[in-house]
C-alpha cells in the first residue's frame, strides 16, 4: 500500500486545543507547567533554527493548500539540471523548451519514429548499441565491433555486436563476437580495443565487469585466424590480465587501448581512470598481453576533469597526408591523447609530445590540456576511437552517437543510437592546434544525382530555397563568401558569443547568422540551420563560430532544443567552407574542412519524407553572402545481415 | 487574562514538541556530525525526501555513497511499482474518458520507469558506469513529469502524491548517482 506519509513532514497539528476551562482552578501548578514548556518550546525551537538546512518549504505549503499546480511546483518539476559549471553542456539530454510547460510529450506516431531510422550510417536491426569497439581491417574486411543491448532499447545487459564492411560504408551484420559468459564478463563485456601483432595475427583487450562488479582487462583471440569474418572468439584461459591497481577503485578501471611497441620491443597500453576528481591514464607493458608491468609513472593527468573512459592514444604526421601505425614515433610526429569525459558525456582531445622512456605525454598547449580544450566534436558524439587502416594507410576515427529525443520515444522506436560516419584523422597543419576530421571517402560511392549552384547571393535577412529534390538524404559542400565592405565597415563590439548561449539563428548579428537550413518544411515551422556567426571584435578581430541550432529542429517537446558549435579558426584568404551529410535523424557537419565538426539528432513532425526541404539563409543585418554549392542525393547503405542463413543474426 | 497567556503558552509548547519530533528535526536533534546520509543529501534538490527515504532502509547506516544510490534506487522501484498498481486499479473504476485518457498516459509512463529507467540506473550504480545511471534516473522523473501534465487541465489529480514522490526521489537519485562519476 502506497503511504506517502513517510516522506512528509507532518503537517502541523495546529488546531488541537488541549486545555480545557478545568485548567482555570489550578493557577499556581498551571504557572509552574507554562514556564517548563515554555522553557522546553524555546529550547526545541532554538534546536530546529540552528540545524534546519534547505528543508522544502514548498512542497510543505503544497501538501497544506493542496493546490495542484501552484508555480513554485511546476518549478520544482523541471529535470534535474547538473553540470558544474556555465557553459558546461547538460548530461542529460532532455532539454524541453523553456515555453512548453502546458505540453504533453509528443504522440509520435509510427510515420514520423519509421523515418527517423537512417539510410547510411551504421546501426544494428534494433535495440540500444553505445561505444564502438576494436575496429580494425583483417584480410580484405573492415570489422566493427560495438556495445550491444540484445534485450532492449536501453543500455543494459551489454554485449558485443558485431559487423563487416569492404569499405566502412556497406555494412554486413554478424553473430554476437562476445557475450557475458564468464564470471570476469557476467555483469558486461564492455569496451576494448584490437592490436594487430607484426605476424598479422589479432589480440582483443577488452574490459569485463565481474561477478563481484570489479572492472578488469580481459584477453581474446579469433578461434580461427585464417577466417576473414572473425566470427568466433576465444578468451584466454587465465582471464582476466588485469585487475585494478592499487589506488585505483574497483569501479574506475576501463577501455584498454590498442597497444604499441616500445623501443625495447615491448607492447605498452593506457587505460583511463581518476583519483578522486583527477582523470588519469595509467600505462602497462607488456610482451605476451598476459603479464603486464605497471609503469611507476602515469601517461598524463588534468585535475578536474574526472573520470577518462575510452582513452585514446596516437601518433600524426605534422608533414604527410595520411595516418600512422600506433606505434610510430620520431621528430615529425606528434602524438594525441584523447578522453571521454565522464562529467559532461564529450569528447576530448590534445596534441604533444610523447616521452617514450618514461611513458609520459606532454600537451603542446596546456591551455588546451585533455579535458579542458578541443573536443573533437561540438554536438552529440562520444566515446570515440581511431584505429590505423593499414589498407589505405589512414586513421580512421568512430564514434558513438546517443539519441537526443525521449526515452519513451525511443522504446516506442525499438532503437536507439547511430555511430557517425568513420572519419579521416590528419594533423592540420595550418593551425598546429587542431586535428582535422572527415568522411571516409567512401562515402562518395553513395552519390547519386547531383546537383550545383555558383555564386547564389542572399541578402541580409532573406531566404533562399535550393531545389534538389528529397531532402532527407543529401552530401552537401558548400563555400559562402561575405561581402567584405560589411566586413570592414560593421564596428566591433566587447560582447562575447557563443553558440550555446546565443538564442540562435533569431539572433541577428552584423555578420551572422548564414548557412543551411536541413530538414526544413515549406513554412519553415521546422529547421535545422547549420550555420556561421562572425564576431567582431573592439580590436576589429573577426571570430567566427560555428554552430548547429535544434531549437526549432521540431514542434515537438521532448527533444533536445540545444544550439550547439564552437569557434573555427578561419585563416587568412580562407572562405567559409561547409560539408554537411544529413540522413534522416542525424546530421554531421563539418566546417573548414573538418577543423570543428558538429553532429546532432533531429526529430521532426513534419519536415519528413517529402516534405523536409534545404534552404540558404542569411539572418544577418549587414553582411550579405554569396553561397556556392554542390549537393549529392545520397542513396542507402542498405546494411543488412551477412547473407549467410546460418551466420546472420 | 494571565489564563489566556499560559493557554496560549501552553497550546505553543505542545505545537511545537509535535513539530519537534517530525523526522526532519529528529535527525537535527541527534547532532551535527558528518552523517553520510545527511551530506549526500544535501547535494541533492529534495533533501527531507532524500534523509527520510534513505534513512527509512537500516542498510543507510554506514553505507557508501555507491551504497545510498542503490538503497535510493531500491526505495524508487517501489513507490514506483506501487504507483503503476495505485494508476492500474484507478483505471478500472474510471468512467470519464478524458480521466482514462490521462491515466492511460500515466501507465505507459509508469511501465517505462519500472521496465526501463530504474533497471539500467540500478545496473548501471551496481556495475559502475555511473553515467547511465544518472540518465535512467533523470528519465524516471521526466517519465513522471510527463505524467503530471497529462492532468493538468483535469480537475482532479488522484495520483498528485505518490507522482511527485516518484518525480522527486528520482531526482534525488540522479543528484546521488552523479557523486559518484
């Protein structure tokens, strides 16, 4: 029987009269009583001042009025809202809009959840999938294993999924790789990473939640390594390899890395932890991946940034244009150390140097440490991982994308979460500071009809449809030109911008806002502008931001309303460069050929099937652009099961 | 007149012992120490729900923060699962459709909060990957938040307590959860 009795406070019992006219006889014992209990009153009452600390005054009032939607009730039925600090991005991805308070969650229906699901980018048949794990490429095949959910669209019971691809693009799916079977994996058989030994020959690190709930590094193998598909996995026998060091909690010890060899010629790993609110990468050698030696030393800490799960570690060329083999070291190459940060659910990266006899990494920048600096992306993007493709000599970056809409909505749908299109990684050059990102190139395979648009002015505050058919699958590239008269003239100002908390594209400012409008209906009740803010400066400095706006991406409620971006650094006698793949419910975008790169879920009611369309917009008050596109129907994927009866899921 | 000022005095003093032993000022008597429960409370945005609901388990006494997030989880899969039966049985006796419609709702939000939301924040607090369990808890409330304006323009609300119980001691436990990321 519910009683909600014992969470109240016990309303006053004000009204009980306990004296009666008897009382009046017996003045001189009455005197004495009054004076004790009033004694005691005061002591009480001086107890419950002194100790009493942010008691819920509201929900006392409440429960005594018993009014139903009294302000300060509605107020206290808000999400709970964390992040330590301005600026920092909310964890929970519900963010319904400020006005919608009188709305009910939105009735999705089977039309709208059905297009959500996406044509291109990697996902399984149903059912929740999280981080990517040990990608690698293996005799002829690209192989991607990922966190899995068997049972439903929620994580839990977490498992290995796992498919094939001859060109990170067609997607074929496979048999479960590892499931929870062993007594150091029965609470999860979570994320781990590939290493490719000189032989060709394949180990698997991965992380196993025990049955005593110790997090521990677990060694597999292929069952057959002459078989491309790696369809069966064997674990080692002496599982795990790994189990928490001491100073280290049972519970933060996670994600090996892919190993790299040593000049001694032995393996070396990192894997994430923290001490106390200090994110930390411990480092183990190794030279079997049974018996590891933990480093006195640590590869690198940034105090307050918490726990680091999937840390990522490898080299970049500062001179060539293509990816490195993780262990590749010398005077041109620059080594990253990546984190996804626990806190505030990004990802983060820095470029420096490493120290290969000490085993420790020094950041370029401080200032923008791991944690505290460049995230890799500026919307939904997490747990990130590159792998070296020694097949085109690139590395290649994955990374998980988690719904933004309602939980609800997402049981409805039976699915939940994308992984991004894999991505090229190359040091860029031209800023030193920042790591460029972009699609395979594969990915050009999916274009079908294109369509092109020179020199296409908008003026200040105007709108421009872009007729190119459907719009819900499209590979855009775009260049915009500002006037430089509106450049030069438009006086700088001290007021600082940032995407998040600008009020988006209705924020008119001299030169911004311009760019796309994805996933926009005729009436524009629905958009997704992927745009360009250009800040002056007082000191005549231009900054421009780039940012992605969900606020109006659907009428609907229960869906993240975020304007997410950041600055992009924009060199001199450089225009404003956009590439921008929209599939349905996701969008990616890339500015300046990937130097900041903005991923986000979109859910609209309307701009769906033929009815979302693309526009060019120009919301600014001075500046006038001129745009000049290239835009791509995209064709599907169409990722399926390996068409094998006996091997597909 | 002396009469009616000990009455009064007399009437105060008795208010003010009952109110004395409430159980939010109980605790306050046994002292100011650095009660594990009492600090952890306090970060989270319904302290007396948080201090009753924990201290209500025996197992709060020396248990760790990981600890009171699972006795916090436990507490809310109750009143959870005892809201869901309150909304069940309500819904047989309903007759008004608008009042159906709006229990309905209700139900299927509940059945998410029980199926769903506190299953993966009491994995994910157990197993520790404490991020998902900060979202499942963050989901329960919006869960039954939206339950919640499903009657707001209904003239009654029969459910309004134990709703605002599962919305605020899931609240709680979010708050919980993220000590421990």
């Amino acid at each position: 029987m519910v009683d909600t009795r014992p969470f109240l406070p016990v309303s006053s019992h004000a009204g009980s009269d306990p004296t009666g006219p008897s009382e009046n006889r017996r003045k001189p014992m009455k005197l004495q009583l009054s004076i004790l209990f009033v004694l005691l009153t005061v002591g009480f009452f001086a107890a419950l001042l002194t100790s009493n600390n942010g008691s819920d005054n509201g929900f006392v009032k409440e429960n005594e009025h018993g009014s139903l939607a009294s302000p300060s009730s509605e107020k206290q039925l808000r999400p709970v809202s964390r992040g330590p600090a301005v600026g920092v991005s909310e964890k929970s991805n519900r963010l319904f809009a400020k006005d919608n308070e009188n709305q009910l969650a939105y009735p999705w229906n089977n039309s709208m959840l059905s297009w959500q699901r996406t044509a291109f980018h990697f996902q399984p048949e149903k059912n929740w999938m999280n981080d990517p794990n040990g990608p690698l490429f293996y005799k002829g095949w690209y192989h991607f294993f990922y966190q899995y959910n068997p049972h439903a669209a929620v994580w839990g019971d977490i498992v290995w999924g796992h498919a094939v691809s001859k060109d990170l693009i067609h997607w074929l799916h496979l048999p479960l790789a590892m499931v929870a079977d062993q007594w150091y994996d029965k609470n999860g058989v979570w994320t781990g990473s590939a290493t490719i030994l000189p032989d060709g020959k394949v180990v698997m690190l991965y992380t196993g939640s025990t049955t005593e709930n110790v997090q521990v590094q677990n060694l597999a193998y292929p069952a057959d390594h002459s078989d491309p598909l790696l369809i069966n996995w064997v674990k080692y026998s002496g599982n795990p390899v790994l189990v928490p060091p001491p100073g280290i909690l049972d519970k933060d010890f996670r994600d090996p890395t892919t190993a790299w060899l040593t000049s001694e010629g032995k393996w070396r790993i990192t894997i994430g932890s923290k001490i106390n609110k200090t994110g930390i990468a411990l480092v183990y050698d190794t030279k079997d991946f049974i018996n590891y030696e933990l480093l006195d030393g640590i590869l690198h800490a940034v105090p307050g940034t918490g726990m680091w799960e999937c840390v990522d570690f490898f080299p970049v060329s500062k001179t060539e244009e293509n990816g490195l083999d993780t262990s590749v070291n010398g005077p041109s190459v620059k080594h990253v150390v990546k984190a996804s940060l626990d806190d505030d659910r990004h990802d983060y990266y820095s470029i420096g140097t490493y120290h290969e006899k000490n085993g420790t990494w020094i950041p370029d920048e401080p200032k923008i440490d791991v944690g505290i600096g460049l995230r890799y992306d500026y919307g939904i993007y997490y747990a990130a991982k590159t792998f070296y493709d020694q097949n085109k000599n690139r590395r290649v970056l994955w990374g998980w994308i988690g719904e933004s809409d309602s939980e609800a909505a997402d049981m409805q749908k039976g699915w939940a979460s994308v992984q991004s299109i894999p991505r090229t990684i190359l040091f860029d050059k031209k800023t030193g500071t920042h790591l460029l990102q972009w699609p395979v190139e594969e990915i050009e395979s999916l274009r079908l009809k294109s369509y092109e648009f020179n020199q296409v002015k908008v003026q200040a505050g105007s709108v421009v449809p872009l007729d190119v058919g459907p719009a819900t699958q499209l590979d855009i590239i775009a260049e915009f030109e500002i006037d430089n008269e509106a450049l030069e003239k438009t006086t700088g100002s001290n007021v600082t911008f940032s995407c998040s908390s600008s009020g988006g594209t209705v924020e008119r400012g001299a030169l911004g806002p311009l760019g796309l409008l994805v996933l926009a209906d005729d009436s524009l009740s629905e958009q997704t502008p992927v745009y360009f803010y250009i800040a002056k400066g007082s000191d005549g400095k231009l900054k421009t931001f780039f940012c992605n706006d969900q606020s109006r991406s659907s009428v609907a409620s229960d869906v993240n309303k975020q304007i997410y971006g950041n600055l992009v650094p924009v060199l001199e006698g450089e225009k404003l460069s956009l590439r921008v793949l929209v599939d349905h419910s996701i969008v990616e975008s890339f500015a300046q050929g990937g130097r900041t790169v903005i991923t986000s879920r979109v859910y609209p009611t309307k701009a769906i099937y033929g009815a979302a369309k693309l526009f060019l917009f120009n919301n600014a008050t001075e500046a006038s652009v001129s745009a000049s596109l290239r835009i791509w129907q995209m064709n599907s994927a169409f990722i399926r099961p390996y068409p094998n009866d006996k091997e597909s899921q | 007149m002396n009469n009616t000022i000990s009455l009064t005095l007399l009437h105060l003093a008795f208010c003010f012992t009952l109110v004395s032993f409430t159980p939010i000022s109980a605790l306050e008597l046994h002292g100011t120490g650095a009660n594990m429960v009492e600090t952890t409370c306090q970060k989270t945005p319904f302290y007396n729900l948080c201090v009753s609901a924990l201290k209500s388990d025996p197992r709060s006494s020396g248990a760790d923060v990981a600890g009171l997030a699972q006795i916090g989880t436990d507490k809310l899969k109750a009143k959870a699962t005892a809201t869901l039966r309150q909304i069940t049985a309500l819904l047989k006796v309903a007759k008004d459709p608008e009042l159906k419609m709006a229990l309905r709702d209700c139900a299927d939000y509940y059945n998410a909060i029980v199926k769903y939301d506190i299953p993966v924040a009491v994995e994910a607090v157990t197993k520790g990957d404490p991020k998902f369990g900060v979202e499942g808890a963050t989901d329960a409330a919006n869960e039954a938040d939206a339950c919640g304006r499903g009657f707001k323009n209904q003239p009654k609300f029969p459910i309004y307590a134990s709703n605002k119980v599962v919305h605020d001691l899931s609240a709680v436990v979010a708050s919980i959860v993220q000590l421990l990321l």
